[in-house]
C-alpha cells in the first residue's frame, strides 16, 4: 500500500509566514519551503509537489510570475496553485484566480481554514490523476483490443480466415477489421510470371539472367 504523503511547496519571502504554514501543514504533508519565486520555478521542476502555496507580493518574481511560468510549462501547469492574499485585497484573488490559482488564503493566518483549503485542493488533485490514469488505461486497452494475437484459422488453400462468428473472411478484410494496419495492392514476382510474363520479363529479366549464370 502506497502511504507517501503528499508533497505542498510553500513559496513566501517571509520566512515568519513559512513557520506558521509549516506547523498547520508539517503533520498531515510533506513540506518543501522557498523564499522567491526563482527557487520555486526550480524546486517545482525538480520536485514536482503536489500542490503549490505562493505568496502573491514578492521581491524580483511575484507570485503572479510565478504561476505565469508555471502555466507555460507542460510538466508544471497542472500543479494547483493557493495563493496567499492580504484580507483586504479581493482585487489581488480576482486577479490570481483569473491566471489559473485554484483557491486562496488569507493573512493572518487561520490554521484551520488553511488545512481545509489545502485538504480540499489535494483531494480533488487526487481524484483529478485518478482519472487521468483511468482514461490512459482505457486508451491502452481500446489500442490492445486491436492487435491480433493468439491462434488464426486459415484456410490452407484460399487463406481466407474464420471469424469468431464462424464467418470465412478475406485476409485482408480480417487484418483490417482488426488492426490499424491497411493494405497497398501490387503483384509478387512469382504472381507476376504467370499473370502478366512480359511485364516480369523487362522487370526481373535481367536479375534472372545473372542468376542463371
């Protein structure tokens, strides 16, 4: 049974705001913590944490430059991102959630809401991979489902093949039907002899000669 705990990056340039994160979330996930939004880029890349909690208002790189970056990332943008936010700034949130942050948290801290609002964006995080998983699951399966395998009745004269119906199909109407593979029509060498002779002769003419002598 797979017990890893899930991974938060707590991205803030107060080192006092990473404390009190850390002891509301330290029990229940594993925490990564930086103070600029540089160190996250590179922590997120290496790392790849379940969920990122980033400051907004930030020396060199806000949080808003931050989740820019991630979101142009194509092993980064799924990361969800919470935001922390002054109280008294909805503008800042509107903001945020309109670049792609999945929720927000407020200064000063209330650790039990900070836990919820985390809890509550690993779970759908969870549920999200789930489904993903699934749907790649379900893809291998539908491409598994076309590739022959096992045993094939042939007739030994016609090469027609029995279906599981009992139905005599032409091979090429079988592989077709139960592959991707389609076919390119043209005639073999010994097909060729027989069928159209002259034809085979300006073909293969020369060939035959080198090798009879």
């Amino acid at each position: 049974m797979n017990t890893r705990k899930q991974t938060v990056l707590i991205v803030d340039d107060e080192p006092t705001n990473i404390e009190i994160l850390n002891r509301a979330l330290g029990t229940d996930y594993e925490i990564l913590a930086v103070t600029s939004g540089k160190e996250a880029l590179e922590i997120a890349a290496h790392q790849s944490p379940d969920l990122i909690v980033l400051d907004i208002i930030m020396p060199v790189m806000s949080g808003y430059e931050v989740l820019q970056n991630l979101k142009q990332s194509a092993s980064l943008k799924e990361i969800p991102v919470v935001f922390i936010t002054a109280l008294d700034r909805e503008d800042r949130e509107t903001r945020g959630l309109e670049l792609g942050a999945v929720d927000y948290i407020t200064k000063p801290f209330n650790p039990a809401v900070v836990k919820l609002r985390v809890k509550t964006q690993l779970q759908l995080k969870l549920q999200r991979d789930a489904l993903t998983l699934r749907n790649i699951e379900l893809q291998e399966a539908l491409a598994k489902i076309k590739t022959l395998s096992g045993f094939i009745p042939i007739c030994a004269s016609c090469k027609k093949i029995r279906d599981d119906r009992g139905y005599w199909n032409q091979l090429e109407n079988y592989i077709r039907e139960h592959s991707d593979a389609d076919f390119t029509h043209g005639y073999c060498p010994d097909c060729m002899k027989k069928l159209f002779p002259e034809y085979y002769e300006k073909t293969y003419g020369d060939e035959t000669h080198k090798t009879r002598t």
